[in-house]
C-alpha cells in the first residue's frame, strides 16, 4: 500500500504559538503521526510587527522563507531576510524571527524529531 500524502497545506489547522511569540501561527504539517521518522515540517505564519519567542536549544532549525521579510534576531544583533531567503539556525543558538515587513511572513521550517 501506498503511504505517500499529498494534501494542502492550508487543511491543517494554523494554531498561535504560545509562550513569548506575538501574532504567531504554526501549521505542523508533517510530524511522526504522519509517519516521517526523522523530521517535522512546520509553516509559520507571523503578522507584521508579530515575531517568535527569543529562545535557544539542542537542534537545528532549517528555514525557507515563502513571502514577506523581516529579520532573525540572536538576542544582540538582527539580520535582514526575504522571501526565497534560506536561513539555517545552528543548535543551541538564541534565535527569532521578527516581522517587520508589511505584509505576513510565511516560512517553511524543518526540525528533527526529538529523540
């Protein structure tokens, strides 16, 4: 039997993301319940002037950015971003996305599965 999915994305549930983050949603795509053994897919959705929680930990973060800008920001200094951007996060560095075009920023981002 076939275990391949093919579904749109916008048929999962956009949640808000908690605990620090500011006009944030995540779609979890792809996750162990789907069957991925190693990686989960997420797209974020932040609304202007929204960003993510300031926050570090043990994995990476491998980011495409779809549409909008805006800046990665490690706690000291930001960097600019665009969409077609690829923004890698390394493990264990504080990191955030900030919102700070006009328009939603949407991005993919892969992260391993905790094990």
């Amino acid at each position: 039997m076939n275990k391949t999915k093919i579904f749109p994305y916008d048929s999962v549930n956009a949640e808000d993301v908690q605990a620090g983050a500011v006009k944030t949603r995540v779609r979890w795509l792809i996750t162990e319940q789907l069957g991925a053994p190693n990686f989960a897919m997420r797209v974020f959705e932040i609304e202007p002037n929204g960003y993510s929680p300031l926050h570090s930990h043990s994995w990476e973060h491998e980011v495409f950015i779809l549409k909008g800008e805006g800046q990665l920001f490690d706690g000291h200094h930001a960097s600019s971003f665009k969409a077609g951007d690829v923004v890698f996060v390394p493990p264990n560095e504080q990191h955030q996305f900030k919102n700070n075009g006009n328009q939603t920023l949407e991005f993919i981002c892969l992260i391993p599965h905790r094990r």
